[in-house]
C-alpha cells in the first residue's frame, strides 16, 4: 500500500487561498445538506501542559471524501518558541478505506479556518467593506488576513495582540507580503481604535475573556470569530451576540463547544431561536445572507472536520497533478 507524504510546502503549492475558499463552500454546503457524517470531536486534555488534543473524522457522501484530522492546541508553547498548534490529516480513499496521504495539518488547519471565515465574508461582509481588523497575530490571524482580502477590497488592516512586540511582527511582515493585502497593515493601539474603524472584524485567539467590547461595534460590521472551541472560552461578548446575526458552521458542533454562544444562552440574554442559519444553509441558498447594509453579522466558527477531509482531499488530488510529496510503501 502506497501512502502520500505532504509537507507543508507541499499543502501550500497545491491550495491557493481562493481556490480553498469555495472548497470550504462546498464542504459546508454539505454539512447543512445532510450529505456529511461527522461525530462531534473527541477533545484529550492534557492539564499538566494546559493542552488538549482533538480528533477529527469525517466523511462527506456527495464528494466521498473520508479522512481524519488530529491536532493539538497547546499555548504554552509560544513561549517555547513554538507554534500552538500542531496538526496532521490522514486522507483515506471512500471506496476501498486505504490510507492514500499523510499531510501537515498544521498549515491546513489554519489554511481552512482562514478559508471559512473567507467564505463567510464573501456571504455576509458589506460589498464595500474597506478596513479590516484582525485579533491575534498568530498563525491564523495570517491567514483570516489573506482570506478577508481575498473576498473584498481591503484597504487597511488593523493588527491587535496582548502581544504588542507580535503585534508589530505580524505589520511588518504582512505589510510587505502582497498580493490582496494591502500595504496599509498597523498595529492598533487599543481594541477600541480596531473596532472603531473596522468594517469586517476577525478573533483568532486562545482569549477565555472577550477581546473587544461590543458597544464599540459600528453598525454593518461582519465579524469572524473562530478562535475560541470550548464552553469556556469567549473572544466575542454577548452584547455583540445580541446586536448580530448569528450564522454558525456546525449547529450541533456550536452548540456543544462554542463558549461565544453557550455563555449569552446560559445567561438568558439570546435563545437557540438567535441562530440564524449555518453557512452551509446560505451557500444553499436555503436562507438569506445578509439583508441589510447596517446588519451586524457574526460568522461563529468552532471548526468541524468536512473542512479539514475536503481541504486534504483537494490538496492530495492538486499534489498528485504536480507531482508533490513523497510516496512510501506501508
């Protein structure tokens, strides 16, 4: 049996951010369909390094994508001087069960997650959205970048980190990246001064807390939140909960993991009726995307397999095209 090995390089030659994009558009409309079986994730904790390490399988019957994803999140390790998350996807064939690729899944995850959030701006960011503000200068804070210029005519970004020295990494490199991104990338002083200008708002932290006060929300903002994965954790507050048109990407996932929702329903402030739709409904055209230019939209992402098994499935059929990786022999 033959088994593709992928490295990241490998995974970022054969998925470019807009082709990803419609991939997860695919992926979700999927989901929303009934055409996906996906078992809530398996999360491990491992307390004594404040860790966890999720297992993810999917199968998606419209494409016949299968896979699996495990990925560990573990943010202590930004002071080792390592990335917080580390991941791998095992791509499976859907007719015969073998094992076909194993691919880095670290760049993946945050290739997909920045990928989903680009999808839910396309659906639901104002056309004219011009000033974007990232939270988080992570690795997926990177990517949300690249992924909301991709979909709209950013003309600046705002960077915002506890970090203020990653802050000023992240400007300094995206600035001169290119591409949809714009030269105009700065460090914003305070939450308030990115809110405030901010047309389309990205959260890609590890933050138990909210990182932004909802009041400071301009009407007709579109916001991405897809840092926190847990009950406990909140990046966005119940005030802008409240205020927004909630779409999600999993219904059963959020309503399991996303602390963002699960708080403001414990405390009574919104019902489950809030939902408004998951993406993959919008893609269908089952439900409307945005009705309104002063509509507030929040696109909640907890993240959930399809995305991870779709984007590997497209990525091991571009590597074998271009002749990327590394075949072995189990």
């Amino acid at each position: 049996m033959k088994l593709r090995l992928l490295s990241k390089n490998d995974v970022q030659r054969a998925l470019p951010m807009r082709e990803c994009i419609e991939v997860m558009k695919t992926a979700f409309a999927q989901l929303s369909a009934g055409e996906a079986n996906v078992p809530l994730r398996t999360q491990l904790p491992v307390p004594q390094h404040e860790g966890v390490t999720l297992f993810m399988p999917a199968y998606l019957a419209g494409s016949g994508d299968l896979g699996a994803k495990i990925v560990s999140v573990f943010p202590r390790n930004l002071g080792r001087g390592l990335p917080t998350i580390h991941a791998v996807v095992v791509v499976v064939d859907g007719e015969t069960g073998a094992p076909v690729a194993l691919m880095d899944g670290t760049y993946l995850t945050a290739l997909r997650t920045g990928a989903a959030s680009g999808a839910a701006t396309d659906l639901l960011a104002r056309p004219d959205a011009e000033v974007v503000a990232i939270f988080g200068a992570g690795t997926q804070g990177r990517t949300q970048l690249e992924a909301v210029c991709t979909v709209r005519p950013i003309a600046r970004a705002l960077v915002y980190d506890a970090n203020p020295d990653q802050a000023a990494r992240y400007a300094a490199e995206l600035s001169g990246r290119g591409g949809p991104i714009p030269a105009d990338v700065r460090v914003a002083a305070s939450p308030a001064e990115a809110v405030r200008q901010a047309d389309v708002i990205c959260t890609a932290t590890t933050s138990t807390t909210p990182v932004f006060a909802g009041r400071d929300v301009r009407p007709g903002t579109h916001i991405n939140a897809i840092g926190a994965y847990t009950p406990q954790m909140q990046e966005v507050d119940a005030e802008t909960i409240r205020r927004a048109k909630v779409v999600i990407d999993s219904r059963q996932a959020s309503l399991a993991e996303a602390g963002d929702l699960l708080i403001p329903l414990q405390q009574g402030l919104i019902t489950e009726s809030h939902i408004h739709a998951e993406l993959g409904e919008i893609v269908l055209g089952r439900r409307p995307g945005r009705e309104r230019a002063d509509e507030i939209t929040c696109f909640k992402s907890v993240g959930v397999a399809v995305q991870d098994v779709a984007a590997a499935r497209r990525v091991l059929n571009r590597a074998a095209e271009l002749g990327l990786g590394v075949e072995i022999e189990l």
